[in-house]
C-alpha cells in the first residue's frame, strides 16, 4: 500500500475500483443462476452505473491529493519569507477545496443517473455528499478569511528596540476562523490531541524570550527565544489559539492569551510572563503572521529570531493542515460508505424486485 496523503487518496481509490469490480462479477453470476428472475440488460446499466460513480471518486480523490496535498506540511514557509507566504497557502488549500466541492457535485449528477438503483440509497448517497459540501463550504469561508490577515512584510520581522503590537483584528480574525475550523472537525467527528501546554515562561530580565515577544530584548535573547519555540507542542499552540483575546491600543499583562500577549502594547523591557510554553509560542506565531507585528531583536540575534518565528508559524500552519485533512477525509469516507450501500432495483414486477446485495468491502 502507498503511503503519505497521496498514497492515501490512491489506496481508497484502489479499494472503490476493486469493488466495483467484485460487484461486477456477482453481477454476471447471479444473471447464471436466477435465470429469469433478473433483467440482465437492466443490472448491467446499474453496474455500468457503478463504473462511472467509482471513476467519478477516483477524480475526487485525485483532485484533492494534488490540489490540497502538496500544499500540506509542517515547512510551508521558510525564514526570510513574506508573510504572503501565508496567505497564499491559505489560498492555495481553500481552492483545493473548492475543486473537490465541484467534483463532487459532478459525482452527484452521476448518482442521480444511475440507472436501476434504489432510489431510497441513492437519497442516502445525495444527503452525504449535501453534509460533505456543507463542511467544505464552512472550511473555503475560515479559509478565504485566514488568507487575507498576512501582510508583506518578512515572517518574524524585527527591530532593535521595542517590539511592536501585531495587529489586532487580524489577529481577532485568526483567532475566530481557527475557533470555526476546530469546530467544523468536531462535528465531522474529528478528534483532536491535547497537546503539553508546557510551563511558565517568566520575563525576569532582557535576555529572556518574553522580551523578545514584548519588550526591548539585549544580546543573548535569541537562543532562549529559539528553545521556547523549539519545544512547543503544536497541539497545545493551536487550542491557546482558539481560547485567545485581543488587545488594542492598552499594555499586555502577565499570563495574558496568546492573542493578548501578541497584540498588547510593551510595558517594559523584559515584555510579560507567559503562563505557559504554548502561549508564549502560540503568541509568537500569531505575531509572526500577521500585519504591523515586530519583534525585538539584539544586531547578533536577527537571524535567530527570524528562524524562530519562521518555526512557530509552520507549527500552527501544520496542524491546520493535519485538522482540515482529517475533516475532508471523514466526509469523503462518509459519502464512500454511502456509495458502497447502493442497491440494485429491478421495477419489472419480478420476483427480485430488489436485490438486497449492498456494496460492502472491507474498509480501512
């Protein structure tokens, strides 16, 4: 078996060919031994049927592993970027679903044709791929709305002297599509890890990584900021997303939300304690994205800060990804496990008025 997003798309297409080719078989076998009990020349329209709708998910899945698949990873921007990186892999994954919502409203033209099917089944199969559209229209409008908060200035821009506030209704905007996109997942029964929020980041001194964030850092910062960012889960980073606040025009406070510390004013040289490893690093990432939001950085640390914040971004951006592929895969499975139960419906008059064989393989 394949491996990867691709592979994964390939092997479920593999897995609805086979099929179809099975029911095939049962097809002609079942002609030999009801002898006229089935209109051949009837069940084979609905195999042929069959064919088509299993071409139609092979397209689909084809579609998206290339038009969303490449754009999915943890390295989507690197140091030294334009924050319109950002927002063109935004853009990138949002069209990508837009070209999958479109196939399979193609695929649902095909259902509807299908010939001698019940049509109890295919009502089953139209209501899922409704669901599916539904979620992919949810997840094309956080999409569209993420794309649009990034600027063009370099991902972890710096200063030397005190950091600058992101701006806060972009930063709002991030906050909420994330909170919409999580809550799509839920309800695709899509289950998301914890994440270790880590421990406190304290802002005792210039060298620290919160003075980074939101002060005026010195020499030596740099490194500190680096391990913070290293070590943060993604998982934990992205929930401190979804439960942030803002902040305008006022000072930051210790222990603020991500959202907070990232739009706050400096108070300070040291910036503000972190009540956690994932809100220092969840703030850095919002920061890093979008418009007006500068760090502070010592001549020697440029480089560092840049790589770093370059780092936290990818981590968000990388789970992002991981939840909108999970809820696209859960409602495509929900319209392949609806397809697979299409039944055969022979209105003659016959004796085998239906057949009760459902479409049921084996699935992973």
């Amino acid at each position: 078996m394949k491996k990867g997003i691709k592979g994964e798309m390939i092997n479920r297409v593999m897995i609805m060919m086979m099929f179809v080719v099975v029911m095939m078989v049962m097809g002609c076998n079942s002609g030999g031994v009801s002898e006229g009990k089935v209109d051949l020349a009837r069940k084979n329209s609905f195999l042929e049927s069959l064919v088509k709708i299993g071409e139609g998910f092979q397209e689909i899945f084809g579609v998206f592993g290339s038009a969303v698949g490449d754009a999915l990873g943890f390295s989507v921007v690197k140091s030294g970027d334009s924050r319109s990186k950002v927002g063109e892999h935004f853009k990138k994954i949002g069209d990508g679903l837009t070209t999958t919502k479109n196939k399979l409203n193609e695929l649902k033209v095909k259902i509807s044709d299908a010939k001698s099917a019940d049509g109890s089944t295919i009502k089953v199969v139209e209501d899922a791929i409704k669901g599916a559209n539904d979620v992919f229209e949810q997840l094309i409008a956080a999409l569209t709305n993420l794309s649009g908060v990034a600027g063009n200035t370099p991902v972890g821009d710096n200063v030397t002297d005190a950091a600058v506030p992101a701006n806060a209704a972009d930063v709002k905007i991030v906050i909420d599509n994330v909170k919409e996109i999580i809550a799509v997942a839920e309800k695709s029964d899509v289950k998301l890890a914890a994440g270790a929020p880590g421990q406190e980041v304290t802002a005792g001194a210039q060298t620290n990584a919160p003075a980074i964030l939101g002060g005026t850092a010195s020499d030596n910062a740099g490194p500190k900021f680096a391990e913070e960012v290293s070590k943060a889960d993604p998982w934990a980073m992205i929930d401190k997303i979804k439960n942030s606040k803002t902040k305008s025009g006022v000072a930051a406070a210790n222990n603020d939300s991500a959202g907070e510390l990232a739009t706050g004013n400096n108070n300070g040289n040291n910036g503000f304690n972190a009540a956690t490893n994932a809100d220092l690093v969840a703030a850095i990432a919002l920061k890093a994205m979008t418009r007006d939001g500068k760090f502070s950085s010592a001549n020697d640390d440029v480089g560092a800060v840049k790589a770093a914040a370059t780092n936290a971004v990818n981590k968000v951006l990388g789970v992002i990804n991981i939840i909108i592929r999970k809820t696209v895969s859960s409602n495509l499975d929900k319209v392949r496990e609806a397809v697979k139960r299409i039944k055969y419906s022979d209105t003659s008059g016959s004796e085998a008025s239906q057949s009760d064989t459902t479409q049921t393989i084996a699935t992973k």
